[in-house]
C-alpha cells in the first residue's frame, strides 16, 4: 500500500485528522490491547495526504500495541490519545 502512495504525487488537501484516526483505530486488530480514542466532537482539519496520514496512524497505533505487549499484566491495557 505504500509503495501505492508513493508512487503517485498527489497535491496537499484538507483532511479531518479524527475521522483518519478512527478509521486507523477501527482497522487494527483486535487483541490483548484496547486502543480507546479521545478525540474532540468537533474536526480538526489539516493540510496533507489522507492516505499517508492514515497509513502514519496506523503504524503509530501498531507500534504502541506492540510496546504494550512487551509488558506482561493480568488486565488489559489501554493505549489513549487525548489533549
């Protein structure tokens, strides 16, 4: 999928950074780890790629579930974005 990205040069456009975080959240898997998102109710737009922005919060969330799983617990834990 990146090497798609990359491949073609698309110009900047506005982007809803909420709605490409839930869409990156909602894409991982389920597992030992709950990924609960803090977001505001209202949109928060920014200049950009929507596909690399997703693609960048996916590995974000990959990473710290990851991370996550290197630390053994009896509960579950949480991985939380908020402001």
């Amino acid at each position: 999928m990146r090497l798609y990205a990359k491949r073609e040069r698309r110009e900047p456009v506005a982007v809803d950074l909420c709605a490409t975080l839930e869409a990156a959240a909602s894409a991982q898997k389920k597992g030992a780890v709950a990924v609960r998102l803090l977001i505001p109710a209202k949109p928060v737009h920014v200049s950009g790629d929507p596909l690399e922005l997703e693609l960048l919060f996916l590995n974000l969330i990959k990473n710290a579930v990851e991370a996550c799983l290197l630390y053994t617990s009896p509960s579950p834990r949480d991985v939380e974005e908020s402001r």
